[in-house]
C-alpha cells in the first residue's frame, strides 16, 4: 500500500489503483479506505482511482491532539490529491462527504468535481430552517458521545443503528463488529467536528464545481433534509435519491453507486 509523509512526520496511506483521470474516494467514520472496494473496482478500468485511509484508520496515524479533525482530514486528502499532479473528482461517503466538501472549500488542491453519498453534513439543517430535523439527531448523538467519551464503546451500535437501520449493529459480522468498537473514540471526534462546523449557505454558493449529491431511499429521514439543503444552496447542484438503498449505499448499491459517480465524471474530468 502506498505511503505519504505530511509535514510533521504523519504517516498517510491509500489505495491507488487503474489509470486515466483521476477520481478520490474518501471513505466514512469508523472505516478503511478498503470499504470503497466494491465500488473502486468498477471504476479503475477507466480512471485511477486513489482511496486514503483517513488518520486513525487503516496505518494511516492518529491527527495530532488539539488539531481540529475535519481540517486535519483535508490536508490528508489534499496531499494525496498532490501526488496525482492533475484535477480530480472527489467523492466522499458519510464523514467522508463532510471531509470532500471542507477540501473543496479549502480550495488548496484542483477539485473538479465532488460526489456526496450521503453526507452528515448535519450543521447544515439549521442554516436552512431545518431546526427540528437537527435538535432531534443533535439530541440522539449527544447521547452517543457521552456514552463513548465515558467509555463505553458498544455504545458505538447507537451510530450504527441511527444510520443503517434499527438492528443493523447485530446483524454485522463479529469482526466488523470488534473494528467497531474499537474505533468508538475516533468516530467520536468525527462526530463531535460533524456537530461543530457550520456550513453556511455562503460557503456553499462559493462552491465553483458541479456536485452530486446520493442519498438512499431507505436512509434516515435526515439524510434527504441534508442532501436537498446542500443541492438547494450550490450553483450547480444535483440530488438522487438512490431506490433501496440505506446508508450502506456504497457497499449494497455499489454497481449504481459506481455508475453515478462515471456520469458525474463524465461532466467534470
């Protein structure tokens, strides 16, 4: 697996693979970049397709204490995108949308595109009136951390269970299960920076490329509140409502998922 060093000696690693303009899978919290598998091998027969491992996850080493976490992210992903030395396609699913949006943002690397697949971009719902839909998961994830940041990392099946599906936690495999929870504390900081970073509509309307965002037709109501508020708020907007799909979309969706993301970089790349 390839390797990057950033400034202070952090050690970054990803997946790279195929050849052609290139597109950047950012995956969610907790999670590997090998979570993209599924999807990255239907693109990588016509686009290089690189996948980081975001810090704390799969060798990539644990951000810095006191740097703030989304941030600390970008500069990951936008060293990788460094690396391939030409504009690529974004795409992010989950924390991982929330990580793509800040490096657009941030302007720093060639971004020409961007994908979100169901993004916990939660701070937006407020800065469109949305003020329900936010108390009401603010008040679920409130409850998650406290428990998380005592300690209790099965409390980990909360998240789980609040994205996926009621269940959803029991059904997984028991080794999934152990990464789970073993990664609680750094999902928890990923869920504490989804809470504290605002995204105003200002923000968003500065947003200089086209953007897609997925949303399943079996994800938390949140999830479309969230991608029509985003789409509603861009220059060039676009939302799908993936039928079946739950939060899961890139993984049981993944031929679908793989075939808007080679539309979208039909558009930019």
């Amino acid at each position: 697996m390839p390797t990057l060093t950033l400034g202070q000696g952090l050690r970054v690693t990803y997946e790279d693979a195929g050849q052609g303009p290139a597109i950047v899978l950012i995956h969610g919290s907790p999670g590997m970049a090998r979570n993209w598998e599924p999807v990255a091998r239907r693109l990588a027969d016509r686009y290089r397709v690189l996948a980081p491992n975001l810090p704390g996850y799969g060798g990539s080493d644990p951000r810095p204490a006191g740097e703030p976490r989304t941030a600390h992210a970008a500069a990951v992903v936008e060293a990788v995108i460094r690396e391939v030395g030409a504009p690529v396609l974004l795409a992010g699913h989950s924390y991982g949308g929330n990580v793509a949006l800040a490096v657009a943002l941030r302007g720093e690397v060639p971004v020409v595109g961007l994908v979100l697949l169901d993004p916990v971009l939660v701070r937006v719902l407020p800065a469109v009136g949305r003020d329900a839909d936010y108390a009401e998961v603010k008040r679920v994830f409130d409850a998650y951390l406290e428990r998380v940041e005592g300690g209790d990392g099965e409390a980990v099946r909360v998240m789980i269970d609040y994205w996926f599906g009621p269940g959803a936690f029991d059904l997984l495999p028991d080794g999934a299960r152990r990464f789970l929870v073993a990664h609680a504390p750094v999902n928890a900081v990923d869920v504490r920076s989804s809470f504290a970073e605002p995204h105003s509509t200002a923000a968003l309307g500065r947003l200089g490329m086209p953007v897609l965002v997925v949303y399943g037709s079996r994800s938390p109501a949140v999830s479309r509140a969230i991608a029509t508020a985003v789409t509603a708020h861009v220059p060039d907007g676009t939302v799908h409502e993936l039928p079946g799909a739950t939060h899961a979309l890139t993984t049981t969706h993944a031929d679908q998922v793989a075939d808007l993301i080679t539309a979208h970089a039909a558009r930019c790349l």
